[in-house]
C-alpha cells in the first residue's frame, strides 16, 4: 500500500480521489511536477480516461507508457500510462499504474478510448507478454518479423545476447482486396533505419496505409538495463537520434538528477540551454531544405543546407563534434564555455541570422512552394490531440504545447521567447512552424550569450538511491521527448525507458495520408520530420491487373515534382 498525498495536490489529482475514492490504492508527489497514482488492474481504464477528458480545454496527452518487470523486487508486473496535463502555471506529468500479477497479465485497452495508445500497448504486448484486453489493433509493432511468440526481450529473465528461433513472418493485411498496393520502402531513418509504409489507393487517391517499422530496433533500453553504468546509459542516449541526440541525453540526466536531488549549477544549465538550441537550429534548416528538394526546389535545398553548415561548424568549435557532442554528464557538463566563444558565438548566429532572413523571404514568397504545401496532410486538431501529436506538428494543427514552456527545464525559464502556433494542419502550417522557430531559437541564444552566469559548471553527487524512480523531459526539435528512469543495484538503471517525439508523431501519419495522391504521400511523411534520409525505392503493384512496376528514387522524387507544377 502507498499513503494518499494530502497536501499541495492539484485539482485534478483531488479530483480523482474524489471520483474513484476506495479504488485508488495510493497517491504520491515524486517531484514538483509529477505525481503517481496507483489503482487496481480493473479501473487502470477509467482512471486514464477520466483524466484524459478532465477538461476539454487543457491539453492532455499520453507522454508515455511503461510496461515494467518488477518481479524480482515486488513479485509483481507493472503498467503505468504517463499523462501530461498542461495547464497554465501548474503543468504535471501523472502516472496512473496498476500492478498485474504474473498468473493474469491482462488489463483492459486503453486504445480502444485514447488511439495515441496503440503502438504503447502492442509495444509492451510483445516486449513483456502483458495483455491489453480488447485492443483494437494487436498486431506485431516492435519485434523482427521471424521473432518467436513467448520470447519476451524486456523480461528481467530475458537474456540481453540470446538468438531466439525463427518462425513464420508477419504479413500486410487490407480489408478491400480492390485496392492497388503501393509499398513506400524502405525508408532510411537516421542511422540507416528502415521502415516500411504500404499505401493502399484507387487510382491516384490514398484510402488506406499499413505501417512497419523498428527493423533497426537496436535493444538501448535493454542494454541499458542490462551491462551499462548511469554515466554511462548518458552517452548510448545521444545515440538514440543522429540529428538530434544531445536532446535526448538532457532528457536523460534530467530525470537522474531529480532522482537524486542533484542541483545542477546555474552556468552548465545555461551551456545546455545554448546546445539544445544550436541543434534545433540545424535539424530545422535540415528539414527545410529536405522539403524544397521534395518539391522541387533545389535552390532551397541548397540554401538551407549551406546556412545549416554554419551551425555545425559552430556545435563542433564548443563541443569538438558536430554531432553527440559528449557533453553531458550526470550533474552537469563537461566543458566550459570560453569567453572568446562567446564572441565567436554571437558573430555567428549574427550571420546566420541575416542569410536565413533572406532565404525565408524567397522560400514564402516561392509559389510553387507554397502551393504544394497548401491544404495537403491536413490533420485537423481533434486528431492532433487523440493521437497525442507533438512538437511542430502538433503546433500546425493548433495545439499550445511546448515543454520549454510548459515544464521550464535547464535555464529556459531565464529567457523570453514565443510559441509559433498555426491551425490549419497542413504541411504548410508546419513548416511555417519551424520557420519561425529557427528565429526564436536564434534570440534565445542571444539572450543566453547575454546573460550567462558564472560558477561552476559540474554538481558532486556521492550516492543515487536505489528503486527510485522519475522522468526526464526536453523539447526536441520534433516535439515532447521523455524519458522514464527507475535506478538499481550497482550502479544500474532497473528500468529505461525512452519516448522519441517520432514515436507519437508517426501514429497519425495514416490519418494525414489518407484523401491525398501518391505523390503526396513523400512531402506528407516528410512534413513531420521522422528522420528519414531518403526513399530508397517505390514499388507499385496495381492488384485489378497484377502488375507490378519498381520506381527509383529519382523517379519517385520526380511524381511529387510533377504534382507542384500541376498545382502552382
């Protein structure tokens, strides 16, 4: 049993007392803006409902499911749906958990009300064999298509080095056999990642798609459950992401110094903030010129990518690297920032600054540009919120999120900046988004050069406390990234679990898919920013006649091409 919290509750944690009452099991405060709500197996689903619809006018999405295997030190499996409830002045992030006992390890779905829950529930489905009752959709997400049913990967008696056997893959299925196929793949992900979108269309239009992907599934969760140390688990984090991997290490260290009540010193808060910045700077210019190229726009893509150049130039003068910078430890940073950087700082984004300037006026000012991004991928908000979309894709489409804002972190609190925010959910919405964002980002940075503190730049730490546990939490430049971290014996995380803003954001793309052309389908895709490097191949099967035609990239490249002339 966990003692109910009596004091400094927000309203709609007493409100949940006040509706479920004897079916709370306990209520806990881990941190200022994270709370822990433990009910039975059977009300999991009313609770997380009950909170999702609260209030119509609050922001609330999942941030993050767990499935953990605690049975070595509870005898017990647990589930906790991680909501956050963004309100103004008093955002938190909530667990709602329920323990299952390993003779019963079935709940009742929470997609079936929440559909951002269905890749979070397949996921713990075939990682730790837990049962979501009436999932609309269990289908396999995560594991190789040849993996065995049994096999468990993030079960605590699950070897990190086995090779289960192989058997009988898994299989695109559609309803309406009338359909043309159009298999979209594989794609290449950052760090040569694979994934497979089939589209299902009548004549040139999409009504349908089927999604596989994680062929790459590359085990950090398990690796860093399994042999890593927490200084360690720091640097295999920022290879999470070969664009945005500095993120996604903040996150991580976040949520080990709130474990451990580490008070990170004022001036490394600040070089992190400076950092996350310069890499939402130049993973925007990537994305902007990777749209122009789509459709194309060469010009543009070019021109981004050369303003891009400066900032990579720049990450790797203060870091040594252009990319997993190595600068975050467990309490701070590792390097300091020179005086003479400062100025080397300044003088660059001042540059950048103006040739970005000048590339945006010719970019919207484009009509070929802008035309095809107009009315295309449309994802109207009520969509955006079920499937809990983030970042700028979720800012496209009217929802007021952003975790620099909602959940101050590092020094973000110490600086002034805006939400660019657009409602109309196309892709042009969203790439007006990161438009603006690059400009913000380089006033923040301004700010932070200013203004930047003294001090030291690391915090001693002696001890960790064991089974505790928390979340780390950042605003990639794809949106919401969190990471949920339960420590160990020995130095060893017990549980890691990381939520990538493409995780969330990918689940809608079929919605935003569907009612368009095949050659929309690349520039769609592309508009939510997964880290995709290229199409390597498009093969169409038209299934009235049996025949099937392989398209280059090129050749693919060269239909969306085509659909921008027709339309501007």
């Amino acid at each position: 049993m966990v003692s109910l919290e009596t004091e400094h509750e927000n309203d709609y944690i007493k409100r949940i007392k006040e509706q479920f009452k004897d079916k709370i099991i306990g209520i806990r405060k881990l941190y200022d803006d994270q709370w822990l709500i433990i009910t039975e197996k059977d009300y999991l689903r009313d609770v997380v409902r009950y909170l999702a619809d609260i209030n119509s006018s609050t922001e609330i999405h999942i941030a993050t499911m767990v499935g953990s295997d605690e049975r070595p030190i509870r005898g017990k499996m647990s589930v906790t749906f991680w909501m956050n409830v963004i309100e103004s002045g008093s955002s938190s992030f909530v667990g709602i958990r329920a323990y299952l006992d390993e003779d019963d390890l079935e709940y009742e779905s929470i997609a079936q009300d929440l559909p951002g829950a269905d890749w979070y529930e397949r996921e713990i489905h075939e990682m730790l064999g837990i049962t979501p009752r009436n999932h609309p959709n269990l289908k396999r997400l995560i594991l190789p298509d040849d993996w065995p049913e049994g096999a468990y990967p993030l079960r605590k008696d699950f070897n990190y080095s086995e090779s289960p056997a192989k058997f009988p893959g898994y299989s695109f299925t559609y309803k309406d056999s009338s359909c043309a196929i159009v298999p979209l793949g594989p794609y290449h992900i950052s760090l040569d990642e694979p994934a497979h979108f089939r589209l299902y269309v009548k004549g040139e239009e999409i009504i349908g798609c089927d999604y596989k992907g994680f062929y790459s599934h590359r085990g950090i969760e398990k690796l860093a459950e399994s042999r890593l140390t927490y200084e360690q688990v720091n640097f295999i984090a920022e290879r999470i992401c070969g664009i945005c991997g500095y993120t996604h290490s903040t996150a991580y260290c976040q949520a080990m110094e709130r474990i451990a009540g580490i008070e990170v010193p004022e001036r490394a808060e600040y070089i992190r903030t400076l950092l996350l910045e310069i890499e939402r700077i130049h993973s925007h210019l990537l994305w902007l010129g990777i749209a122009s190229h789509l459709v194309g726009l060469e010009s543009g893509f070019m021109d981004a990518w050369r303003i891009r150049e400066r900032i990579m130039w720049l990450a790797e003068r203060l870091t040594g690297n252009r990319k997993t910078y190595g600068m975050n430890l467990i309490g701070g940073v590792r390097r300091d920032l020179l005086d003479y950087r400062k100025d080397l700082v300044m003088k660059t984004i001042e540059k950048v600054k103006e040739e970005y300037t000048q590339f945006v006026e010719k970019l919207k000012s484009n009509r070929s540009f802008i035309r095809r991004c107009e009315d295309i991928g449309v994802l109207p908000y009520d969509k955006a919120r079920a499937y809990g979309v983030l970042g700028p894709t979720g800012r496209g489409s009217g929802r007021k999120i952003d975790t620099r804002k909602d959940h101050p972190y590092a020094s973000y609190k110490d600086v002034d900046f805006n939400i660019p925010l657009y409602k109309d959910g196309d892709v042009l919405s969203r790439a007006l988004v990161r438009i603006e964002e690059v400009l913000e980002s380089i006033w923040i940075i301004e700010q932070l050069i200013d203004s930047m503190p003294g001090g030291d730049i690391i915090a001693e730490y002696t001890e960790i406390p064991q089974f505790s546990e928390g979340l780390g939490y950042t605003e990639a430049p794809r949106g919401e990234n969190v990471h949920y971290v339960m420590t160990g014996e020995k130095n060893v995380v017990y549980r890691f679990r990381v939520r990538a803003p493409t995780y969330a954001n990918l689940q809608a793309v079929p919605k935003m898919l569907s009612g368009y052309t095949i050659a929309d389908a690349p520039l769609i895709i592309a508009s939510i920013d997964p880290c995709y490097s290229c199409t390597e191949r498009v093969t169409i099967i038209d299934v009235k006649s049996g025949k099937r035609r392989t398209l280059s990239e090129d050749e693919f490249n060269m239909l969306s091409i085509k659909a921008s002339r027709r339309r501007s």
